[in-house]
C-alpha cells in the first residue's frame, strides 16, 4: 500500500489553507460586517477623587459629566449592545494640571468589540478651595390641606443645616428652605422635607457637587394643624343719641368672619362680640360708623384665617323720633302689568331703603314685606328706567320721600323652531319677572 507524506503538494496545501482562510473572511463580512454604532448619554464615573479632596479642594466637572461613545463592532454585537453595558471612566490620576482635562477610558465588558472611542474625548475638571456655611431652616409647604383646616405653627428638625463645597458655590447660597408636602393633612402630624438651596435672585441652585449634614434623618417638620370655623360678628353701641333721636342697632360688614384655632376651643365660640365701647354715640343725630380691629376681641388660642381681614366696619343706626328706615331687597318687589314679550332684571342683590314717619308704635309695628310693588304698564320698549315704586301702608304711617328703582327691560328670545322632530321646547334665556316667583 503506498503511504502519502504530509509534505507532500506542500505548496499547493498551503495555498489551499490560505484561499480557505479568506474565503471565510469574505463570508464573514458579508453575513457579519463590522461597521460603528453610536451611544449617547453614557455617564462618566470618576475615579481616584481622594486625590482632590485629600489636599483640602473639591471639584466640579465644567459642562456635562455624560459623553457619546462610538463603537466598533459586528453587526451581531451591535444589536445586542445597550447603553448600559458601556463603561466609561475618568481617572484623576491621569489628569493634566494645567489644563484640568482628564482622559476618558471606555470598556464594554461583556462583548468582543473593534474599538469604542468617548466624544468628547476628555472631562474638564475645576479645582478649588472648599468650605462650609451653615443656614437655618425656614419651612414651605406645597398642596392643600383637607378642606375646613389650616396649617398653624411648624417645627422644623434640625433648625440649622450645614453645607460644604466649593467657595464659589457657598457664596451664591442665600437661603435653605425645608419643603414640606401638606395635601390632604386634617390633624398634628410630623412630615419628612426636602432641602431646597435658593440664591439671593430666588433661584435653585444644584446640589450635585455640595454636601451636608442631614445624614439618613433628613428633615422632619412638625405641623400643627388648625380647624377653620364661620361665626357671625355682633356689636353694640353704647352713650345715648341726641334728644329727638333713638338709636335703632348695629350692623357690621361684613356679617361673619373665619376664625382658626384647635378642635376644642373652636367648637364652643359660635360668634365674635365687638363691645360696645367701640361705638359711642353719644349726641348722635345720624348714623355713627366705626372701622374697628376685631383682631384684639378674639378669645384666647384663636386667630383669624386670613391675617389682614380683621377690619370690619360697624354702623350704628340713629333714627328720628317718629321716623323708621327699613331696607328691602329688590328682588322682593312685585311687578304687575308686565308685558308678555319683554322680561326683567336688576342688579344681584340690590336693596332699597324706605325712610317712614308716624307713630313709633306704628312704626315698630311696620311691615312691608308684601306691600312693595311697580306698575310696568307704561313701559312697552327694551331699556332702563326708573320706576316709582308703589307701597300700601296703614293708616297714620306715611313714606317721607318717593322712592325708585332701577330696572332693565329686555325683548324675550324667540322659541327655537328651527330643529322639526324634536318634542321640547329649547330653553328660554332671560331674567326671571319676579312676579313670577
């Protein structure tokens, strides 16, 4: 049996070898090719910084500490490589000193890769001397407490906070704040707050690069929380009128105020008296008005809900003898002979006042809640008048001066006839004739 030497065709062998060795290059490439893929906002780890802050300094990254990296690789591992497989260092100990600008070093370590490159290609670093300030805490709240409640005093915990970082940095800090949440509180509670750093213009400034003293206890912020209560305000006068006159009450404006305290204060306070010390109307001959503070009259524990609304305005009502004003609501008139293609109005909540003479037991007696009417007979046309206003009183009572009232007159829209198939009527706009009510 003849045997075949492996060097035998050597040469051809080996060419064999080679043409092979390419033609699976070739066929890689094609089904495989290497091309570049780029990843975008790949974070920057700084490494070795103990180099800085061992010599008293601290640093910051001038610009954004994120870079692109472009890498070089096959197709097969383009499609399974993320951004987070991507490493990207910047080591202190290869920094250059006089510019601050440190290498940045890429590694993917669980894939073949060509090459990947960092663009930039550097992280400049900014040197400086540290320090520290210390601030005390003020506290704002963000939300809304559950309706019917209002935040009182708030304790904040630690009253002081210390920042250190960069000089430059310490110096722009103007303010720190602790942001507490609110929404929905309705009782005392403690709430965790955010540390906020304000510059002297009102704006944040980062805390990236500074530090402080808080450690895991943060910021906690007593609350105390207040019930929110509506009481009248009632007040009277005190002296005596001038001869011929008596004095008829007081009315106040507003009528209520909202007050705030604790649960069990709030609940038994059901008005504020205003003594009557506050109005003198000694030798009056006409009303007496008085602006008075009620702020002093409040009970103990207790305060207002909204600080500058304390003024309230008293009138004390002097009447002649024999002589009674009653004031009477607009929309109590009765309105007879309106025409049927026109409607009324007037202004929301207008009042008239009816100044009477007689008898002051008549007068006392006196009421007009029914007796109050106009005559629109005469006013057939769109617009505003001012109509006498008729009145029916009793015998021995006359009404020292006519009266009028302002009333608009406006043209009644046409029914909608233009929607054929439809049952109902539309709607009809246009004030209500109070005679109607």
């Amino acid at each position: 049996m003849k045997k075949y030497k492996l060097t035998t065709n050597l040469g051809l062998k080996i060419t064999a070898f080679v043409f092979s060795v390419f033609l699976w290059l070739i066929v890689v490439n094609i089904d495989n090719p290497v091309s570049n893929a780029t990843f975008s906002n790949i974070p920057v780890t700084i490494v070795n910084d103990d180099i800085i802050t061992s010599s008293g300094e601290v640093y910051q990254v001038v610009g954004e500490q994120t870079v692109s990296v472009v890498v070089s690789a096959t197709r097969e591992v383009r499609q399974k490589l993320s951004a987070d497989d991507i490493i990207a260092t910047a080591d202190i100990k290869e920094m250059d000193t006089s510019t601050g600008l440190v290498p940045i070093k890429i590694s993917i370590p669980d894939y073949r890769y060509e090459s990947a490159e960092a663009v930039p290609k550097n992280l400049q670093i900014q040197r400086e001397k540290s320090g520290k300030k210390v601030l005390a805490l003020t506290v704002r709240t963000e939300g809304d407490e559950r309706d019917g409640y209002k935040v009182g005093r708030m304790t904040v915990t630690p009253e002081n906070v210390t920042i250190t970082g960069a000089q430059s940095t310490l110096d722009q800090i103007d303010q720190a704040v602790a942001v507490v949440d609110i929404n929905g509180i309705s009782e005392d509670e403690v709430r965790t707050a955010d540390l906020y750093l304000y510059g002297a213009d009102g704006n944040i400034i980062g805390q990236n690069q500074l530090e402080n003293n808080l450690g895991e206890e943060g910021i906690t912020v007593s609350i105390e929380v207040l019930k929110i209560k509506t009481v009248p305000i009632t007040a009277e006068a005190s002296g005596t009128p001038a001869e011929g006159y008596r004095y008829t009450g007081c009315t106040v404006e507003p009528e209520s105020i909202q007050i705030c305290g604790k649960s069990d204060v709030i609940n038994g306070i059901n008005e504020i008296t205003v003594p009557s010390s506050a109005v003198n109307i000694n030798g009056a001959q006409g009303d007496v008005v008085e602006t008075v503070n009620i702020t002093s009259y409040l009970p103990e524990d207790v305060s207002l809900v909204e600080e500058n609304s304390g003024n309230v305005k008293i009138t004390a009502s002097i009447e002649r003898e024999g002589t009674r004003t009653i004031d009477f609501m607009v929309s109590s008139i009765i309105i007879n002979n309106l025409s049927d293609d026109l409607t009324v109005s007037y202004e929301p909540d207008a009042e008239l006042s009816f100044t009477f003479s007689g008898e002051q037991s008549r007068l006392d007696a006196l009421d007009i809640s029914n007796a109050v009417s106009v005559d629109m007979k005469a006013y057939t046309q769109p617009g505003t008048y001012n109509v006498p206003v008729d009145i029916v009183l009793p015998d021995g009572i006359t009404l020292t001066s006519e009266v009028t009232v302002q009333l608009t007159l406006e043209e009644k829209p046409a029914n909608n006839t233009d929607n054929p198939g439809t049952d109902e009527p539309s709607g009809e706009a246009g004030t209500e004739n109070p005679s109607d009510q």
